[in-house]
C-alpha cells in the first residue's frame, strides 16, 4: 500500500505532463502564426503578380 501512495505521489509532484502540453500548446500557436504569415504574404504576392500583369497588359 506504502508503494502505491509513493507511485501516486510521484505522479501527482512530477512537471512531465503539464510541460508535455505546454510545449504542445506552444507548437500549436506557432503552427497557426505560421500559416497566417505564409497565407498573406501568398496573398499579396498574387496581388502583386496581378498589378504586374495589367500593368504590361498581359491580360
């Protein structure tokens, strides 16, 4: 029984799981600011290719 309280306390002290999620939650932000950046600038990109082609009247 001695054993069991010591695995349950070990479980309950040890920072494993919660810095397991937060290191996920951090990638998880990084994931979503990352796809936000490569979307715009894809975005004004096309923008930009647009302008260029009207300006030399490729349309």
């Amino acid at each position: 029984m001695k054993s069991l309280a010591l695995k349950l306390h070990r479980f309950l002290v040890s920072e494993d799981g919660p810095t397991a999620v937060e290191y996920a939650v951090m990638l998880a932000l990084i994931v979503i600011v990352c796809l936000t950046a490569i979307s715009s600038i894809g975005t004004q990109a096309n923008l930009t290719f647009e302008r260029v082609a009207t300006e030399l009247g490729a349309e």
